[in-house]
C-alpha cells in the first residue's frame, strides 16, 4: 500500500511551473492549514467552470471526467436560476413551516422503496454519515460498525474513525471491524457473496465476543475507495442478512452511487436488490450545493427523535432545497439515469477495444457512469502499477481531461464524469486515456 495520504498530488521542485501558479502556491503556503494537498504534479488552476469543462484564466478547456459533485455538471444554469430565485426570497431553516421543504422531502422519498419514508436533512455526506450511525447506535444498543477495508465515509471525528481510506495516521475507532472485499483478496466473482458474508459474520463474532454488539454495517454501494468493486450484484446480501441477525442496522453510503449515477437504478443499493434501514446522502445531491441527508425506516428515526433532538441551521434551509429540487426534476425529467446507462455502455465499449490494442489495462469495471480501470503490465509489481496508474492521470490532465485514482495502491484510475456527459465527450476522453497509456507503457 502507498504510504503517501495523496499520491496524485503536487510536491514541491517535483514539476516547473509558471510564476502566476508558484506564486500562488507560495501564498497558500503561508496562509492555509498543511492538511489541504493539490491535485495533480502539475497544479490546476480554474476560474470558470460550464457543464463538463473547467477553464483555466488563459481560457484552455479540460474535460471533467472526474468530479461526481457537479452531478448535472458546473455552473448548470437551471440549478443556479433555483438557487438565486430561492436567495432573493427567504433562507429559512427547518424550524419555521416552509411548504417547499415538505414537497422536497415527498419528492425525495418517492424515489426509494416504500420501507424508507423518513428523511433528516445535512450539509454534506459526512453529516448525513455521522448522523446515520448515531441513529443506529441508539437503536440497535451496539456501538460496533462493519466497514470495507479501505473505505471512506466523512472528514468529521466520527466518521474519519470508520474510514481506513485516511491512513494509519488517522486512528480507528476500537469499535470498527474491516471486512475484505472479493476482488483485492483474489476471490472469483462466484464465490464473493459467501466471502464477503463470511468475512461480515466474523466481525460480527468478534463484536460480540468483545462486549461491544454491532450497530451497524456502513457501505460504500459502489466501494469506490475499494476500486469499484460494483459486481456481482447482490454480492453483499448475505453479509446484510447476518448484520440484522446480529440486531444491526444496514447504512448505504449513496454519496458517490446515488442519483442515478449507476444507470439502472436511482440508488446503488438497488443494484443489490436490497432495502437498507439508512441511506446517506451528499452534495451531488444538490448539484455540489451544500445540502445531504439520512432518508431511512420510520422505527430507527423515530426511537432516535424520542431520545435526540436533531435540526442542524443550515441543513435543509430553504436554498439547498431549492438546488436539490432542481436536481432531481432535470433528473426525472431529462431522463438522466437512462442516459448514464448509455453513456456508461459507450464508455466500456471504448476502453474495451483499448485494452485489445495495448497493453496495459488489467480490468475494467463499472456500473452506469461510474469506472474503475486496473492499470498496470503483467508481471509487474505494486509499485510499478501505481507508478504506471500515476503518469496516466498526469499525462491525462495535461492533454486536458481530469481523471484519478482509487485503491489500496493507487493504481485503479477513477472515471466519474458528471451526468450529462454527451457522445463527444466520451470519445474525447477514450483518445486522450489511449494516448496516455501507450506513453505510460513506454516509459
């Protein structure tokens, strides 16, 4: 594994730059706190951004292949007419009676399966993840979370502490169990739902026997941390059964899957066909607006409302939810999802016929808009592969199209382009990764 927290990063003397950028990193330098990183060996510096290009102040364009945020992509004019349309008016919170909060949140759980009719609204992901295993801590009696091995769910203290994707230095909490997923471990696909069950049963024995119980099993539905690991559907059904024997609760992490983004199915989750009892949701929500949310059962939310009060003053104010509103009326409307299935279908076609030509390409997995590509050459070792996976992002971004990596070792490329991702762009993005990876494997 990487020692280093970012290895898509800039380091200092590692690349030249023009004294416009330098001297803005030497300001930040003296200025911001030492945990923030820059992406890429050779900063990007934006001023403007428009559906699925970000322009840098000489005006060059670079394909956004990347940022899941901006679900319906930068600057998306509808979004932003809602956001300031709701800003002139009122920017109320959930404590004052406001129709459009209502009519939201009906909008919003119609989307999911009936069992899930209650929504408490956040800021971010990370929020909505804290909240989710306060609510399942109290309701279960447990305090132990089941978590994959590298895993990412928040930045606050609660849910940095079930994210081993930070690194060693960001210690776990001693109630969280990992579990291996199938693909990392070397398990074929037949045999992930009985490993990865197995591997949650374990935990959950261990909880146990340690005095600790299980409050809940927190997934990523795409593990996108993991690599991507999206297949086969319904892997994880036998691990969810064993956590609600336990007493447990299941939480879908739909930050990154969520709204569409898998193509057949609005939620991650559904691609497993399984109800979880909290999902998690974040600023694509709203279009990179900051507003998320726990949509979940009414029995957990509301044996955590009789003992906890939760409003949070910007959470569900009334602008987020204008953002959020908007979102999901483009998405229902524009038929978003279906075009992602397509768009995704087209994507896999392309890199596919790559991985034909070249050499280079270990896998390709995906669901909808979501990728995860396996770089590195046959008989090749981890620190090749991510050195290999490394260049092709940089050579990438220097040719104009944003990309990066995921993975214990850094060396599966993460392809997550906004939703409204068009042919031309797909095509463009298949010609600068297949010049990227024949001067990768030249090197």
């Amino acid at each position: 594994m990487s020692r280093d927290l970012m290895p898509n990063r800039f380091a200092p003397g590692e690349a030249e730059l023009p004294p416009r950028e330098s001297q803005l990193i030497a300001r930040r330098d003296n200025v911001l706190g030492a945990s923030y990183r820059l992406q890429y060996r050779r900063p990007v510096h934006f001023v403007r951004g428009e559906g699925m290009w970000l322009y840098d102040p000489d005006g060059r364009g670079y394909l956004d292949f990347y940022n899941n945020v901006p679900s319906l992509g930068h600057c998306n004019p509808e979004i932003n007419a809602a956001i300031a349309e709701q800003a002139s008016r009122i920017s109320a919170n959930t404590r004052y009676l406001e129709p459009r909060l209502v009519d939201y949140a009906e909008r919003l759980v119609a989307t999911f399966p009936r069992e899930l009719d209650r929504v408490v609204f956040t800021c971010t992901g990370s929020e909505s993840n804290d909240l989710a295993l306060r609510i399942a801590r109290l309701a279960s009696g447990g305090e132990g979370v089941i978590v994959s091995s590298h895993a990412y769910h928040g930045t606050s203290a609660a849910t940095a502490m079930v994210s081993p994707n930070l690194g060693d230095a960001v210690k776990l909490s001693p109630a969280v169990r990992m579990v291996s997923l199938h693909g990392p471990a070397g398990v074929p696909d037949w045999q992930a739902g009985a490993f990865f069950e197995e591997q949650v049963r374990s935990a959950i024995a261990d909880l146990n026997r340690r005095g600790i119980g299980v409050a809940a099993l927190l997934i990523d539905t795409i593990f996108s941390s993991d690599g991507v690991w999206v297949d086969p559907p319904g892997f994880i059904a036998g691990g969810v059964k064993a956590v609600r024997e336990a007493g447990g609760l299941v939480i879908a992490d739909e930050v990154q899957p969520g709204f569409g983004r898998t193509g057949a199915h609005m939620w991650g989750f559904e691609r497993h066909e399984i109800v979880p009892d909290l999902v998690t949701l974040g600023k694509p929500m709203g279009n990179g607006f900051p507003i998320g949310a726990v949509v979940g059962r009414k029995s957990p939310m509301d044996r955590f409302g009789a003992t906890a009060r939760y409003s949070n003053t910007f959470g569900g104010n009334t602008v987020g939810v204008a953002a959020a509103d908007a979102v999901l009326t483009i998405l229902h409307r524009d038929r978003v999802p279906q075009h992602a299935l397509a768009m995704g279908e087209r994507l896999r076609a392309g890199l596919e016929r790559i991985a034909e030509r070249h050499h280079g390409i270990r896998g390709i997995r995906n669901a909808g808009l979501f990728f995860g590509i396996d770089i590195g050459l046959d008989g090749t070792g981890e620190a090749s592969r991510r050195a290999m996976a490394l260049d092709m992002v940089n050579l990438m971004r220097d040719d104009g199209v944003l990309i990066s990596t995921t993975g214990a070792n850094e060396d599966t490329l993460k392809v997550r382009p906004p939703l409204i991702c068009q042919a031309e762009h797909v095509d463009r993005f298949l010609q600068a990764m297949e010049g990227a990876l024949q001067q990768a494997v030249a090197k």
